[in-house]
C-alpha cells in the first residue's frame, strides 16, 4: 500500500514514531481496494479559493438589545464534487454543499449568529461503531453539532459533543468574537462519530480580522490564500473510503493516515502566482496525520502566526511542522521567481505547485519586524497545577483498545474545574508511543515546555522521575495556541487563563479516532 511505502521513506527524526504506528494500525485495517493517488496527473486543477459568505439577514443582538448582529444560514448537505480532473465525482458532506465550507469571516468584537442546520441524509456514508461511547445502538445514525475551534463562546454555543441534532433539525449559535484576529475553523464534533462526519467533509473556516493585523499591512484579498490540508484513501471508484478494522461489529481503527493529500478540496492544485508576496494561512484538518511543510526549491518562508494570532515577530522557516487542527499564518516571497513553478511538500510527497507568473515583482521584501506583542503568562500566576496522563488501555469489552485522559473516561464524573479567571498550569504526561494533539475549548493558552521522564517509574508508582532538562517550545509555538503537540515520553506543559465564561466545556486529543473512544473529557469553568 502506498501509505506503507511512504512510511520507509519518511522516517526521520521526531516524526519516526508517528510512522511506526501508521504501519501497526494499517496491519489492522480490512483490506480494501484503493485508488494509488501516485498514478494521477499532478497539478492539473486550479486551486479552488473558499469564498467567504454573506449573512443571509439581521437579527437582534442578544448581548446588546438595540443592536443587529449578521445572521446566517449554512446547511450541511450531501453533494458530489471532482476532486480531480481525471476522477470521477466524489460523494461527500459539506457546510453548503461544499468541502471545506463556506467561509465565516468578521471582525474583533463583531458578533454573528450562525443556524447550522442538518439536512444531511439519515444513513451515514461510513460503518458507525456502536461500540463506542455516545454512538450506541438506537441513537440516530447521523448526528451533528458544530464547534468552532479556537472560539471564546458561551457553553450552549460551543458544540458540546452530546448536543447533537439529527437531519431535519438545526441549532442556532452566537459567537461574540471579542478575541484578537485569528484564523479559527468550525467542524463537526457529534459524539462518537465525529471522525466519520469530518472524514465526509465536514469543516470550513472562520476568520477573524482586527486593526492590529490591518495596519501592519499584510498581503490581502487575492494574495492571502487560505489552504486547508487534509488526507483521505479513495477507492477505486473515487469515492471515499473510511478504513475500518478486521472485525465488522467494531470498525473502529485507532488512527487514520490516507494517501491522497487535498488542498481545498482538491488533489494535486496549481496556482498560478504573481511574482510578490502571498500570505498563505494554512490549516491541517486531517483526522490523524501530521504534515511537515517545505517548498521545493528550498527557499525560505516566514511565519507570522499561530492557532490563535500573530507571533511577536515573524520566524524564518524551511520547513513547518503541523498537527491536526493547528493553523499557520505564513508569507512567502516569490519575488525574483518569475517563470518558476514551486513545489510546496509534505516531506517526500508533492501537495501543490505555485507557478509565478512573468513579469515585474510587486509587494516584496519587507514584512513588519514587530508583529504582536504577547505577554508571557507568569508561571507564579499559576494557582493550581494539574498532572495529567495521556494513555492507551486495552479494552477486553469491545474495541481493541481505548485511549484515556487522566485515565478517565467521557461519563467520568469532572475532574478538571478551574475557577473563572484563574490561572492554571497543566502537565501532560504522554505514557503512549503517539504524540496526541491536545486541544482546549474556549480559552488559549502558552506552552512553557516539553520535558523527558522515566515512564517505567511513573508506570510503578506515579511520581515524575525527570530523564533529562527540559526543552522549550519552538519558536513557531512561542505564541497563542489552543492545540499542543503532547509528544510521547514527554510532559508537555501549557499555562492556561480560564478567561470567557463559565460552564462545561470539552478538552480533548485531536486525533479524531482517539477522539471517538474516550481521549475527550468534559471540564468545567466555576464562576
Ligand atoms: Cu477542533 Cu473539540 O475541536
Ligand atoms: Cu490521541
């Protein structure tokens, strides 16, 4: 398989042990037979550009009774789009009928409300796992809620996992957006079958602007390039195929890594370029695997942000790492590139091709020196510190195995309860081989650092023997974050303000699967 013959030559570094268990969960997928995306023709279609929407009316602001706030309408739907000149049209679910959906973009402190309405068939497109916590028999077979990730939003507005509705129904959520300008995105997040919903499509992103970014006078309308980057296996009828396990009564794989890499929907895109600089403001929303970006001839890019806004300053890059649901906010300068065609990478593998057009350079050379000052969180602000495992159990009852925070499960009672506008310093303590990417609901917070312990002794008796110093994070982490890469063998520790509002949110691993069997808690913010 070709995700098996990728795994040999991407070996390499930290991102070894990820590969490692890329081929042990694929010796437990059923075989099925799979389109080789290395036989298509590269970078024949156009990269298509999300559009952003209009509001479909007004409506009364509930925060401020004499105010109007935008409405809109986004209804998921099944559709078929190619997502390849030489492919067949491929079955998906998207907000609007598209994958990713339509964009939602406004301003700091603008609100908006959003009816995000089910009007997907009843049957789901992939095997649903009734085994797993919250997809048991007799529930609707297709559920969704949406959340939009990295929003600071009251509880009932945040997409709680079990406040799903089914097709013909809808919920509406407001979204204050008093928050600094970021690229965030909105997902499905319905218990128990959330990596099928997202695997079908269903994800768009939702962009937030401010004065801050506007005066430093960024590349805009079309030279800033959203790139939302995901994978999936497709059959040999271009038509998308969820893997599942051996066994047909519990089809839950732990982790999903496809072969075929989109970009905006689509396999293999060009675009065609100006030779100056882009902005390009990049999402991963693959269900599992991480990429490591680079353009292919090498040269040099700069970062300007992360999950949550602008860095300090900008950080040269040649290349860029990226977990699921982390985004990046990047410049690249193809001024003096004039007739090139660039290759940006993953690795070894060919994403998309930038070629730039001839003719005399436009904007280029100077990006702002100083971008957004962040203050660092005091650890002595910390009034509490909480030690917190990531962990694999083996699951005798059903699955094969299941993954736990804090070695607790979903229907826990709480155990994380942080007071409204205190201060916290979580340590998460990776015993698994995996690195998981940990993501907070409404707040942001910094990573402090990543620190070697002696598994075998906290296996015995739960005390944190440290193997070596501890290593900061890097330098395109040193901002605003709402995922961590927790790395395996490794406490990872993040500084979190409870800021917002009080009530139950969720914390959980972004690796979808695990996501669906039990690395999700509820936590609740205590006014
Ligand atoms: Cu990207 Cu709980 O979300
Ligand atoms: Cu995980």
């Amino acid at each position: 398989m070709f995700g098996a013959a990728l795994t040999a030559t991407i070996c390499r570094g930290r991102s070894s042990f990820l590969d490692v268990s890329n081929r042990v969960a694929s010796a437990q997928f059923a075989a099925v037979p799979r389109l080789n995306p290395r036989t298509i023709a590269r970078f024949v279609d156009p990269l298509p550009i999300p559009k952003v929407l209009s509001p479909s009316g007004q409506r009364a602001d509930p925060a401020a009774a004499s105010k109007t706030l935008p409405f809109y309408r986004v209804e998921m739907r099944e559709f078929e789009s190619r997502i390849h000149r030489d492919l067949k049209p491929t079955r998906q679910w998207g907000y609007n009928s598209m994958t990713p959906g339509p964009v939602l973009e406004t301003r700091r402190g603008h609100a908006l409300m959003v009816e995000w309405v089910n009007s997907l068939p009843k049957r789901h497109m992939f095997a649903v796992d009734h085994g797993l916590h919250g997809a048991e028999p007799g529930l609707p077979e297709v559920r969704t809620v949406v959340h939009v990730h990295g929003a600071k939003t009251l509880p009932e507005s945040d997409g709680y996992p079990e406040r799903w509705f089914a097709p013909g129904k809808s919920a509406t959520s407001y979204y204050p957006n008093t928050q600094d300008a970021a690229l965030l995105w909105y997902h499905d997040h319905a218990m128990g079958i959330n990596r099928l919903n997202m695997f079908a499509g269903l994800f768009g992103l939702f962009v937030i602007r401010d004065e801050v970014e506007e005066a430093l006078a960024l590349p805009r309308a079309e030279y800033e390039i959203p790139l939302v980057v995901y994978d999936r296996y497709l059959d040999t009828d271009s038509q998308l195929s969820y893997p599942v396990s051996k066994d047909p009564r519990n089809p839950w794989v732990p982790e999903v890594y496809g072969d075929a890499i989109l970009i905006n929907g689509t396999l293999y895109p060009y675009v065609d370029v100006e030779p100056r600089m882009y902005r390009f403001r990049i999402l991963n929303c693959a269900n599992g695997r991480f990429f490591s970006l680079s353009l292919s001839n090498g040269q040099p890019f700069y970062q300007l942000g992360t999950d949550l806004g602008l860095l300090p300053e900008p950080i040269r890059l040649q290349s860029l790492m990226l977990f699921p649901a982390e985004r990046a906010d990047l410049i690249v300068d193809f001024a003096g590139r004039q007739g090139e065609q660039i290759v940006l990478r993953h690795q070894s593998i060919e994403l998309c091709q930038f070629r730039v057009k001839r003719g005399v350079s436009g904007h280029s050379g100077a990006i702002p020196a100083k971008l957004r000052p962040i203050e660092r969180t005091r650890e002595t602000a910390a009034t509490r510190s909480r030690t917190l495992t990531l962990s694999e159990v083996d699951d005798y009852a059903g699955n094969s195995m299941i993954m736990l925070l804090n070695g607790k499960r979903w229907s826990d009672p709480i155990t994380e309860t942080p007071n409204l506008d205190t201060v916290e310093i979580w340590n998460l303590v990776n015993l698994t081989g995996d690195a998981h990417p940990i993501h907070l609901h409404l707040v942001r917070f910094q990573i402090l650092d990543r620190r070697p312990f002696d598994q075998f002794t906290y296996n015995e008796n739960h005390t944190l023997r440290f193997t070596g110093p501890a290593v900061a994070p890097d330098p395109g982490e040193a901002g605003w974050k709402d995922t961590v890469r927790a790395d395996p063998g490794m406490v990872t520790r993040i500084i979190i303000r409870f800021e917002g509002y009080p009530g139950r949110y969720v914390w959980h691993c972004h690796l979808l699967e695990h996501e669906d069997n039990e690395m999700m808690r509820p936590y609740e913010v205590i006014a």
